[in-house]
C-alpha cells in the first residue's frame, strides 16, 4: 500500500505505509529535523487498480474520501532529490486520519475543512469537488500503477510553516462536515 501524492506544483511522489499515521498520534520528531512545514491534502482511498486512467473514468477508481496533512522537514529539502526523497519517508508524517466520507460531502457549502496550529488557522476551504479528486487520479496513474488500497493525496496548498525545534511543542487539529478529525501533538 503506498500513499501518492500529487504535488500542489504538479508532481508525482509516493509516500510509504510507513508515513501513514491513521491515529492522530502525537509526532515526536528525529533530532536531525529542524523544522517542518505541513500540506492540507485531499484523498481518495482506491478501490479499483489501474494504470493511465482517463479522466473520464477516474471517479471509479475511488470509493471514500479524506482530509489530512503531510508534514515535511524542511531542512532536508536542500534542493537535491535525495532531499525531497527523505522528507516524504520520514515515519508518521502523514496524517490521513480513518474512517473516510463518502463523496457526496465534496461540493456541500456547509461541509468546511480546516486545517489549525494552536488558534492560528493555517488552512480552510469548503469547495472541494469530486473532479478534483478525478483529476489527480488520472494524472498520477500516468506515471504510477495503483492498486486497490493505495491512497491517492492531492496537496491543496504549497508547504506551509509549522514549528521550529526551538518552538518546542505546538498542537495541530482539523475538521471536516463539523467533526473533528485530526488532533495531535508535535513535540520536540
């Protein structure tokens, strides 16, 4: 099972299950991590496999959806793709908490996802579509063949600061349809 991320610049990565953090677990980071910055994603859990799928067929290959974060490191991002590479395997850095929604909470006015560091609202928005979702799956199996489980995540947003090491520990949270579903502790 793997986690594939289209970039909000347009990229295709994958995240290992080892990134996957369906808990909300406190994150407690390596001492070689500096700083990390989060993404707001939007993700489809995949229920078909499929390779090339045509936009037109791509809401078939998904049966739930999610909210959530990606955290990265930011100073492992130093420009070379070995930077990037070992910020996307950091260990419980993705944050897709369980159980998803149905797809029809995409496109509602009153459903809100927000996305909080303490009080400071870092990320929200309520007109998310399904298309989207469609359209990310179609562009990742260009390049990538999934299988049914994989987690297709689409960034809604460039890497937004976080925390500091010096920062010591900050509380992120986020709700979806008014339910809380995300809550966890970053401690340095």
């Amino acid at each position: 099972m793997n986690i594939i991320v289209r970039t909000f610049g347009g990229k295709t990565v994958a995240r290992p299950d080892t990134t996957w953090d369906r808990k909300s677990e406190d994150f407690f980071p390596p001492e070689s991590v500096q700083s990390l910055s989060c993404v707001p994603i939007l993700t489809g859990r995949v229920s078909k496999t499929g390779k090339c799928v045509s936009g037109r067929f791509a809401g078939r290959y998904f049966d739930v959806i999610g909210f959530g974060a990606l955290l990265y490191p930011e100073n492992f991002i130093d420009g070379s793709p070995e930077g990037f590479a070992m910020a996307s395997c950091l260990d419980h850095s993705t944050y897709i908490p369980t159980p998803f929604f149905q797809k029809v909470t995409l496109g509602q006015e009153d459903n809100w996802f927000k996305l909080c560091c303490g009080d400071k609202v870092l990320f929200e928005g309520n007109m998310f579509t399904e298309k989207q979702l469609e359209k990310a799956v179609s562009e990742v199996t260009q390049t990538t063949y999934i299988r049914i489980g994989d987690i297709v995540a689409l960034e809604l947003s460039e890497h937004i600061p976080l925390v500091k090491r010096e920062d010591g520990i900050v509380q992120v949270s986020a709700t979806w349809c008014e339910r809380q579903i995300m809550d966890f502790k970053v401690i340095f």
